[in-house]
C-alpha cells in the first residue's frame, strides 16, 4: 500500500455493550462482565446485541420488513458509521465493501429435514434430501440469503454508490474489506470508503456449524485468556463499519481523524503441522514492525478463545521479542466473525482518539497506563485467516 494518509473519520458500532462511540468506549474502560444469554442456545452462551430504533436509520418500515437480522444490524451500523465521519453529503461517491456471510437459512425447512433424514438408512437419506430441496426451497433463493444483500440495502436505504464489493469468507473477509478500502484510498481510485459487515448472534444455524467445528465454549462465559476449562469462542451480536478517507479529503471538508490507519496484512494459512502460521504471521509482523515505536505496544486482540487460534496468537505474539499490553475485545463484546475485524479497528481508533488503552480483565493482560500512540490489531480467526493492522494516533498539528 501506498504511503499516503489514511484516516478513520467515523465508527459505527453495535454490539452487547450498546451502539455508538459512548456505550464502547464505557466498555472498554470497565471492567465488568458483559451482558451475556447463557440459556436461550444453551449450552452456548451468547452476546446479544441491543434493542434497536430501527427508524432512526433504517425509516422506512418495508425496507425493514424485506431484510433479515444481519442486514437490518449492517446497514444501521453503516448509518451510524456515515452520520459519525458527517458524511452523508459524501454517500453519492462513497465505496462500499462489505464482509458478509451465507446469510440466515430457513431453519424451518432445515428442522423438517433433519427430521426426516434421522430415521433412514444413508441411500434413503440421499433420495430424501435431494426430493426435499428440490420442492422445499423458495424460488430466488438457495438455503441461506445472498451475500451482497446486505451491500444492496446499505445502497437502497443510505444511499451509497460508489464502488461495491462484497466478501465472504469470516474474519478473513472483515480483514480484506477494510484492507482493500484502506487500498484503493491510497492508491487514487477513491477519497472515502464505508468498510465493515454484521453478525447476529442468536442463530442456531451458526451456533450448530461452529460447534461441528469444535470452536465453541460450553459452559459460563469467562475471559478469552481463562477457558483452559472448556477452550471455545462465544459468539456476539455485532455490527461494525468504518468510514476511511484520505486526509487530503479529511482536512479539506474539516473534518477531524480518529486514527490513522497504516499497513494491513492478512493471510491464511493452513494451521498444520508444517504449516502452522508462524512463518506467514512472522513475515507479516515484519511488514508492520519498522513503523512502531519502541517499549510496550498495545494491542487490540481478536482472540476467540478457541483452541488452536488461541494457542497460535499467543506462540506468535511471543516470538515479536517485545512487551506487549494485550486486550482481547471477545471478552467484552464476543466474537462476530466477520464484524470482527472491522469491530476491532473502530475500538483501537477509539482508544487513539481518547488517549486511552482498555482495563485488564485478567492476568494475562498487563497494565498500560500511558495515552496510546500506536496499537496493533490482530486477527486470528476460529480456523483459518490472520490478519495484523497498524494504527497511530494524528498529532493535533496534522488535524484541520
């Protein structure tokens, strides 16, 4: 990526800990648990996102009414992101790139499947299964929603025209989105980008995935650093959209930085036995390491708790050879996939603006007391899909 000036000029954030810059920035200084549902989808806890005036972003009740959870929970988080950096004027010119999953499936008709398959022999279940997506499946669409639906709501609702892309692939694609914004500004082929995606928690249809994948906590929810008991993430509600512009645009509207943005390195790597990470990450960090300064670096972790991903920040993080102050935000707003990532660098752009760094919640996250300069975020997902970015405080001297 080119060397010019990338700033994050607006956040829009909703998650358990409320919606708005006000309601993360109490989270992030607290110290409390979070609010947790440890029944409803038990034994998974969750967090729950908050009650929200659907109205006050989204007006009209037929937009409303045609969207599902995670596109009403994008395209609000993507309002406040716009009304946050002041740019509705900007919307007509804006690039849009959106991390987005398969969208919520009909659990009705999945229910009646499985119902139907339990009983039947394997060749019979085949049959079965094919005869009852072929006349159980609505016409437009397969079992889950469209990706791009959420892209196309933000688009009907706030206007944004610009440049489009929607990606998938979880906390990789929360990474990319805001990697290939932060691109394209530095390049020339745009001035201002809406970056970011949403995760609804309460889904049973994700919650039995990632549980076939051995990725969820079972039991009362704790710190990311403190489930040795039963390693696992636990999923949270979020939605998470940033708006990125250059500081030329920035400073000639007059318009103030939360952070600037600096090099994003994302990759994947296949955690095996010979390829467990270290190298790519390593290389990555390497990318980063000239521009931080010396003594503790902070860093904003989006550590989910699972074991593998768990077990490879910590191995990676250690091999940096300096002090780290690590706050791993799963622990106060859950992990929300592809929100994750985009959640993580609103949080760090927040924590730079107010010259602020999170309390600790446990042991193994160690005092920092300073005002912020720089932070590094990471991202290490349930699976596959690492990602570092580099964020830095703007001088009051370069703010307009």
């Amino acid at each position: 990526m080119a060397d010019n000036d990338i700033w994050v000029t607006g956040v829009g954030l909703v998650s358990c800990a409320g919606e708005g810059r006000a309601a993360h920035l109490a989270a992030l200084a607290g110290t409390a648990p979070p609010l947790v549902d440890a029944a409803s989808f038990a034994p998974y806890p969750i967090h729950p996102g908050p009650a929200l005036e659907l109205d006050r972003q989204i007006p009209k009740k037929g937009d409303q009414r045609q969207m599902e959870g995670w596109q009403r929970l994008g395209t609000y988080a993507a309002g406040l992101a716009i009304d946050d950096a002041g740019a509705r004027g900007l919307v007509g010119e804006m690039d849009l790139i959106v991390a987005a999953g398969g969208g919520e499936r009909d659990i009705a008709l999945d229910d009646a499947v499985l119902a139907a398959l339990a009983p039947l022999p394997p060749e019979q279940a085949a049959v079965k299964l094919n005869e009852m997506l072929a006349t159980g499946l609505r016409p437009t669409l397969f079992l889950a929603q469209l990706s791009n639906l959420l892209a196309g709501n933000i688009s009907i609702v706030h206007g944004v025209t610009g440049a489009s892309r929607t990606f998938m692939g979880e906390e990789s694609a929360g990474a990319d989105a805001v990697r290939i914004g932060a691109a394209r500004l530095a390049s020339g082929s745009s001035r201002i980008a809406l970056v970011g995606g949403a995760y609804v928690a309460p889904r049973w249809d994700m919650l039995l995935l990632y549980n076939a994948a051995g990725v969820l906590r079972r039991g009362p929810w704790t710190p990311v650093f403190s489930r040795e008991d039963a390693p696992g993430a636990v999923t949270g509600t979020q939605g998470a959209f940033l708006v990125l512009e250059t500081a030329e645009g920035a400073r000639a509207r007059g318009v103030r930085g939360l952070a600037r943005l600096g090099a994003i390195a994302t990759g994947q790597a296949r955690r095996s036995a010979a390829d467990p990470g270290h190298e790519a990450m390593a290389q990555a960090y390497a990318r980063l390491a000239k521009r931080l300064p010396e003594g503790r670096l902070p860093v904003i972790s989006g550590c989910t708790g699972a074991t593998t991903a768990t077990v490879l920040e910590r191995e990676v993080l250690g091999g940096f050879a300096r002090p780290l102050a690590v706050r791993a935000t799963g622990s106060r707003i859950g992990w929300g996939v592809e929100a994750t990532f985009p959640a993580n660098i609103a949080l760090a752009a927040l924590c730079l603006s107010e010259g602020r760094f999170p309390a600790p919640m446990e042991p193994l996250e160690a005092p920092f007391e300073d005002a912020p300069t720089d932070i590094l975020v990471t991202g290490f997902a349930a699976w596959r899909g690492e990602a570092l970015a580099h964020l830095s405080a703007i001088p009051a001297g370069d703010q307009p």
